[in-house]
C-alpha cells in the first residue's frame, strides 16, 4: 500500500528544501539516478542541471554544495528506514522478533513506496551501499556533526539501541552492535558484489538473504540469547 509521508531533514543541509516544490523533486529523483549510475566523484550540479533540463544555477538555489546533497539523500534514507521500523515492529511485544524484523528491514530498505514518486528506494538503497560513507567520513565531520547532520542516522541507532537493550538488559554495547548492524549490512552487500574475498556472504540480486542471516548470527550469539 502506497504511505504518503513527508520526511524532515535538517535545514542547515539545504538553501531551499527540495521536497516543497516540483523542480527540488525533480532534483531529488535525478541526483538519486545519476550518483548511482556515475559515482559521486564524477558527480556534480552541471551534469545534473543537464538530467533535469535546467540550469546549473537553479540547483545552487537549493544546495550549497554537492557533499550537502549527498547528506541530505543519505539523512532522507535514515528516515525512511526508521519509519519502515516503526511501521513493521507496531504492536509486537517480543523484543526478540523485534530485533529480527529490524534486521530484516535494514537489509530490504530498498522497498518502493509508489507514493513518494520523486524517490526511488531501491535505487537509493544502492547508493547508500555504494556512497553512503562518504557523507560521514571526511575532514568536515565535527563541525558538521555539531551542526546536527547526522542525528538522523543517531536517533536511528538509539531506537534499534533500545530493542538490543530489551533483548539482554546486561549488554554492555548496545549502540555499538546497533550502528555496526547498519555499517554490516551494507558493507558485506557491497563487499559480495564487488570484494567477494572479504565476505563470506553472496547476494543475488536483490535477494539478500544470507546477509539478513550473518547480520542474526552476530547479534543473538553477541547477545547470548536464541534466535
């Protein structure tokens, strides 16, 4: 079923947030397309004025720069799985099946909402495995951090924090194995498609199910309960 929603990002990551007009949408949706089909390094706002069919200076009115863009898409990202979180694990009591449902969610993030028509999640999901460090790990990551760019991806881990902590109240990492479920998933995705001797996982596709099942082992064996 289609879900309208309307995800808040920081308003320091944006001059003019894109999701309030049509041109910002089309911003949204073609940057989406071409990161994923070029690379970020090859990536910028002139190639991108040339995806939409506009000008270079109409997508300077809404970003500064096109590392502030790569926050922004990465941030919407982090909101969208939180609420596929939210909306999955809705009335279930057992913080066990909890904790296998978000694992399952992270993993399969790349779920279409055809409401949300500017956006393609699958696409997205790609380019967060490919792209999605690049947000963070760089020179400017204090000041961007104190400028709150990445509380998005920290409320996210708190919440999934939270479910561990339920799990085994005795756990004494519960946002380290939170944030490392997250940077897991990813990695041994991108690591089977591209660096398979670093991984002893293999994707087909968009089946990830051996993933889902290391990223279970880990958690419940380092949680010391069964899964």
């Amino acid at each position: 079923m289609a879900i309208g929603i309307k995800i808040s990002l920081n308003e320091k990551l944006y001059l003019r947030d894109p999701q309030e007009t049509t041109l910002g949408k089309k911003l949204i949706k073609e940057s989406i397309l071409l990161i994923d089909e070029i690379g970020f390094e090859a990536f910028n706002f002139k190639k991108l004025a040339k995806s939409m069919e506009s000008t270079e200076a109409s997508v300077y009115r809404y970003f500064e720069n096109k590392h502030f863009l790569l926050i922004y898409l990465v941030s919407w990202y982090w909101e969208w799985v939180s609420y596929l979180i939210d909306i999955s694990v809705m009335n279930i009591d057992d913080p066990k099946r909890r904790l296998k449902i978000i694992i399952q969610t992270l993993v399969y993030a790349s779920k279409d909402n055809p409401s949300i028509d500017y956006v393609n999640e699958s696409v997205l999901h790609r380019l967060i495995i490919a792209e999605g460090t690049k947000a963070y790990h760089t020179k400017e990551v204090d000041k961007e951090n104190t400028d709150g760019f990445f509380l998005n991806y920290k409320k996210l881990c708190g919440k999934v924090a939270d479910v561990i902590t339920e799990v085994n109240p005795d756990f004494p990492y519960p946002h380290t194995l939170a944030s490392n479920l997250f940077e897991m998933a990813n990695n041994h995705i991108y690591f089977a498609q591209h660096l398979p001797r670093l991984t002893d996982v293999k994707v087909n596709g968009d089946n990830f199910e051996e993933v889902e099942e290391m990223l279970e082992y880990f958690a419940f064996r380092l949680l010391g309960v069964e899964d």
